[in-house]
C-alpha cells in the first residue's frame, strides 16, 4: 500500500492567534505568574490535588513577558503584539522578532498556550 503524502502547507508565525491554556495572577509589581496545574488527570485532581498545599507550579515573568503574556487576548495575531512590544519597549528589545518567537516557542513547548486553528 502506498502512503498519502501530504503537502505541508506553509504556515507564518506572524499570522497565528495565540491563546492562553492556564491560569494566571498578577502580583504586586505588576508582573504575570503564570499557574500551571501540578496533575491533570481526573484522579489526580479529585484526590491529590485537594491534599496540596500548593496544587500549581508557578511561572513568573519579567515586564517583557507580563506585556506579551497580557496581549494574548485570542484577537492580537503574533505580529500585532510585536508591534504593541516595539510601541512600548523601543529599540531595547534588537532583534524583537527573534526574541518574540523563541518567547512563544517556550510558551507552547510547556503548553501555556496553543495557536487558534491549528
């Protein structure tokens, strides 16, 4: 039998929507702290969770990452933060689209967030 090869279709970062997949908090400076659920299983959840003191793992961002996180609003595309990012931020972010990629790569690798349509 013969496999079906599908032509990948090119697909541009700048145009995909994230959105966000946890929880998260501000705390006093301001600054995002992502909470990432410690179990995901239903047992888990039901009868470990429920015993924890602390049932996330906490992710704390710096002002760069708080002002991205903060724009995931499941309308700005990746390139309309970036544009938000160098409105705000200036030259002190060279090279801005690297940065952001690699951001968003780290984001999705630990499954704080997913891109809308794929």
């Amino acid at each position: 039998m013969k496999k079906k090869i599908e032509a990948e279709k090119e697909i541009n970062l700048l145009d995909l929507i994230p959105i966000r997949c946890v929880d998260w908090k501000k705390n006093k400076e301001g600054l995002v702290i992502l909470l990432k659920p410690k179990f995901k299983s239903t047992f888990s959840k039901k009868y470990i969770i429920s015993h924890l003191k602390r049932p996330f793992y906490k992710v704390r961002l710096d002002a760069v990452g708080s002002f991205v996180w903060e724009n995931l609003n499941d309308t700005n595309t990746v390139q309309e933060i970036a544009k938000l990012m160098q409105d705000k931020f200036g030259e002190k972010l060279k090279p801005l689209y690297d940065r952001l990629s690699i951001f968003l790569q780290h984001l999705e690798k630990n499954k704080f967030i997913k891109y809308k349509g794929l």
